[in-house]
C-alpha cells in the first residue's frame, strides 16, 4: 500500500537496445539508476559506500537496499529484453547476479516472445523463476467498447449501432482502435457534411481501415513465418490456412496442433469464442487470403552458386532451404562478422530496417543442425552488439 503514492516510487526506464546497454548491461543499469536518483533525489545515499563497490550489481543493490528502508521502491522496466538473451548481452552468470535484486527492487522485463522461446538456457536462469509472465492481447470487450465511445465526441456523427461491427473489426488491438479515428476522420471527409457514419458507410470503413492496418498486419505476418525452434512450422502453416477461411472448432485441433495454437494465442492473432478458435479480425484474415493467393515475386530465387552448393555439399542436404542459404553465405564470410542487416538483405532480400527477430531465429536453429552434424565443419559465434561470425573448424 506504501508504494500507491508515485512519490515514493522511482522508475528507471532502460532500452536493451540502446548502445550504451548493449556495452556493459549491468554497468548501464547501475548508471542510469544513479543518475535517476541524482537527478530527483528522492532518498539520501551515501555515495562514498556506493562507489567503493566495484561490481554493478552490488552498486545497484546498495541503492535499492537504501530506498527500501528509506519507504521508496525501485522500478527497473527493461524493454527489447530479448536482445539480452538472443545476442548474450548477459552470461548465465550476470544473469543469476540480477536474481537477488528482486527481493529490493520490481524489474518488469518486456520481451516480444515468452523468455522460453528466446534462449532455452539462458531462459533457465533463477532470475527467471521469480518473474510472473504476463501475456500482453487483445483489449477486453467493454475497454474497446469505451475506446469507440470516447471518438463520438469528435465524431457526433458515429451511430451507435456501429460499435459492435467496429469491435467486430478492430478485434480489440491497441493499433487497430488507434487507428480507427484516422479512418473515421477520412470517411467523415467523403461524406456530405452532417451525414451520420451509418450501417450503409460501414463497408468504406472497412476498406480504409484495412489499409491502415497493413504495417501491423505485415509485421503480423512475418512474425507468424518464424515460429519458435518446439513447435513445427508446418503446423503453424497449417492452422492459418484453415483460420483464414473459417474459425476452427476447438474439437478439431488435434495434440500436435497445441503448442501452435497456444502460441498464436500469445501473439495476439488468435482468440476464443463460442467453442470456436479464430483470427482476431477479419481484416486480417482477408489480408492472409490475399496473400496466399497473390504469388510472392518481391524475393528472387537463389542464386545458382546456392543451389548448386545445396546440391553437391552433404552439409546442406538436410538443411531447409533459407538455413542453407544462411550457411552458405556465412561459409563465404567465414572469420567475418556479418551483420543481422548484411544477412537481411543479401540471405532473406528484404530491407535492412526489417526486424532481426527471423535472423536470430535462424541462426538458432542453424546452430542446432550444426551441432547435429556427424562430422562439425564450423560453429558460429556472437559478436555482441555486432553480428555474427563463422568459424569452420
């Protein structure tokens, strides 16, 4: 009840993905708790005591000791914590080092995949089996039933009896409602002044929001191509195929299917109702269809010194094919670091700025094959903050 007052709660807000984190995370940690504190001076601290500790660990758990018995609560919020695990910003070690500091302090990880799906040992850490995960979805009924509400003050015209069909396509995402009052704004411009947004306007809305909503349901969709190493990319295939055209009675899910589904429920893409699993919204749904029926020309095909090293090199046979492209461009930069975006573009075609996620993913699972092999030609190193390196042995 103590920390209800927001005066005696000091919150330090850390990007793993900051230079500086990437560097020396728990350095960066003490740092900017101590320049937070500084700044605000919420608390006394004796400083001389703090700096005669050379680990920033113990730094850090000096100053969150003082604000405990001073009645103050550290809040650390550590965001893009997936780059600690899948570029090991961290040692299992460091790891563990963070695990007493819970006891002086809230540390709230954010993640874009439950921590079990990034780094299966890291993630075994005792930091972890004190954390609580909480899966951030989809938006309750009556949360965006008062989101829509809230635009009838700018938008008078709304009719009522829209606010269901609205729910109904938004699928209650933060990013859908958001961008429901530019859509509204729009359609509000091709009307005749005055005229309610009707039943009879509903489809144009429909038209514009999925527009609107092609950044998220593209980011979406390349999630859903990289599914983590324990479940079967075939089965996660499977289950939008059959989502895109109808929802899937849960009778019908078979136990293979369990981890897919559960894990297209923890991104957000699919929900339950009336027995019945389906995708979040239709507009996404018409956004796969189109997909699945539109050929996909943007990427080229391999080039033939891939192929034919799939081909003729025994390494490659058992590999999928994007894995054996990554191996084969590695091997040709062997000793180089080669970074997530000079992978991006010259292995996966796309653009630099393309979220690192499927990289990371198939480097891991590249690194799995590679310890399978009967005989090893190569192990493949980190470089933190950097990229990765090819080491043939």
């Amino acid at each position: 009840m103590r920390f209800q007052d927001q005066n005696r709660v000091v919150v330090v807000l850390i990007d793993c993905n900051w230079p500086g984190a990437k560097q020396n995370l728990l350095a960066y940690l003490a740092d900017r708790l101590r320049e937070e504190i500084e700044e605000q001076k919420p608390f006394r601290v004796d400083w001389n005591q703090v700096n005669q500790e050379v680990s920033a660990s113990q730094q850090l758990r000096l100053l969150a000791g003082e604000a405990t018995q001073q009645g103050f609560r550290i809040v650390m919020l550590l965001n893009n914590f997936d780059a600690v695990l899948q570029e090991e910003l961290l040692s299992q070690v460091e790891l563990n080092e963070l695990r007493p500091l819970t006891t002086e302090l809230a540390l709230v990880v954010a993640t874009r995949q439950p921590l079990h799906d990034i780094d299966q040992e890291l993630a075994s850490s005792p930091l972890f089996n004190v954390l609580r995960p909480l899966f951030v979805g989809l938006l309750e009924h009556e949360a965006a039933a008062a989101w829509i509400a809230a635009y009838r003050q700018d938008f008078p015209e709304l009719a009522e009896k829209l606010t269901e069909p609205l729910i109904e396509i938004t699928g209650g995402h933060p990013f859908l409602l958001a961008r429901l009052r530019e859509t509204l704004l729009e359609v509000q411009k091709m009307l005749p002044a005055g005229k309610r947004i009707d039943r009879a306007d509903f489809a144009l809305i429909e038209l514009r929001l999925a527009e609107h909503g092609r950044l998220l349901f593209e980011s979406l969709a390349q999630t859903l191509e990289a599914p983590p190493e324990r479940i079967a990319g075939q089965a996660v295939e499977t289950l939008l195929s059959a989502l895109t055209d109808n929802p899937v009675p849960v009778k019908s899910i078979t136990p293979d299917q369990n981890a897919a589904i559960n894990w297209l429920i923890n991104q957000a893409v699919v929900v339950y109702r009336e027995q019945e699993y389906r995708l979040f919204t239709p507009l996404f749904a018409s956004f796969l269809r189109h997909r699945r029926q539109t050929p996909d020309t943007s990427r080229p095909a391999p080039s033939t010194r891939i192929i034919t090293r799939v081909e003729t090199d025994n390494s490659y046979t058992r590999l999928p094919r994007m894995e054996a492209d990554l191996l084969s461009y590695l091997r040709a930069h062997a000793n180089e670091v080669v970074s997530p975006e000079e992978l991006l573009t010259q292995v996966w075609k796309l653009p630099a700025a393309t979220s690192p996620r499927r990289v990371q993913e198939a480097i891991r699972r590249l690194r799995n094959h590679l310890k399978d092999e009967a005989e090893p030609i190569g192990v493949i190193e980190n470089e933190r903050g950097q990229g990765y390196r090819f080491v043939p042995l």
